[in-house]
C-alpha cells in the first residue's frame, strides 16, 4: 500500500520523518535525521517498548544502518531502520505485517513536547520571590504589585557623602570639633 504512493505526495510516514528530522535543528532540510531525533522518534511513537524493544537496540540500528563517516539516516535508510526495529518490536507476525503496524505507529506523529521542561511551582521558589516579604534595602526595590522599579528602586542608596552609610550622626563631626574647642 505504501509502495504506490506517487513522488508528488509524500507519505504520512514520509512526512513525520520529516518532522522528526528538523525538531530542534534550525538547519535541518528534513532530508536526513541524527541519531538524536532518531531516538525522539522511537520515544514518542511508542517504538520503544522497554520491552522488545529498548534504547540500545534503537541506537545499535541506527548506527548499523547508517554510513560509516556520517551522522545522519536519509529516509531510505529509516524505512530500513524500521525493517530492522519491526521484527524485534511485533515479534510472531510476518516482516511485512510487522512493518505495517510500525508504519502506524509513527504515520501523522509529530515530535511531541514531552519531557520538555514546564516551570514548576515550588514552595521554596515561591517563598524566595514573594517581594511581600522582603526586609530592608530590598523591600525600596519593590512597588506594592511586587514588580521590580528597576534603578529606581535603588537610585536614592547610593551615598557619596564618605559617610558609612546608615551612619545616624553624618554632618555631625564639625559641631563636635567646633564644640570642644
């Protein structure tokens, strides 16, 4: 069935290669894949089972399957990765079955987001940033929303006056030395 499918439209496993061949890389053509997004695909469509089928048998196809000086698969090259991947993944059903459901597996997937890191809310985080709660010179730093002034917030501690600053008695030195006398 996949066989048929004419140059002009490429396939929905053609197209989720290609996909998968230019997530994070800027560069990529989509013609070629890394081993990188070679391992995302397998993730995300559920090739790896951690059963039949793991991280190393993946990455041992790969590097099987591709040149020795280059780092990348073509989509030839990944439909052969498959070939491989499948007989280990559907164990008991026929080269070509197995190569069909693999096919279904990964045909109209993109690369998903998962495992891409999310902020969370921590308590702790959340303590350490609450401005409500801060004490002395920072707390000048904060309006009342808890949004920073920015230099504002700290233009007026800078003291050039050769005082140490928060010294209570500054302008005081000449009234005493005035006052001995």
């Amino acid at each position: 069935s996949h066989e048929g499918a004419t140059a002009g439209e490429i396939s929905a496993l053609e197209e989720a290669f290609r996909k998968f061949a230019v997530h994070g890389d800027t560069r990529a053509t989509g013609k070629e894949m890394h081993g990188k997004n070679w391992s995302k695909l397998c993730k995300d469509c559920n090739i790896i089972d951690g059963k039949n089928v793991t991280t190393t048998d993946v990455d041992i196809v790969f590097s099987k399957i591709k040149g020795k000086s280059v780092r990348t698969i073509t989509f030839e090259q990944f439909k052969e990765a498959l070939q491989e991947l499948s007989k280990k993944r559907f164990k008991g059903k026929s080269d070509e079955e197995a190569l069909q459901e693999m096919y279904k597996l990964i045909e109209g997937k993109g690369p998903g987001l998962t495992g891409v890191t999310k902020t969370v809310a921590s308590p702790t985080v959340s303590r350490l940033t609450d401005t409500s709660k801060f004490t002395g010179s920072h707390k000048e730093r904060f309006d009342a929303s808890g949004k920073g002034k920015g230099r504002a917030g700290r233009e007026d501690l800078v003291d050039n006056s050769g005082y140490v600053s928060g010294y209570k008695h500054a302008g005081t030195y000449d009234h005493k030395v005035q006052g001995n006398k």
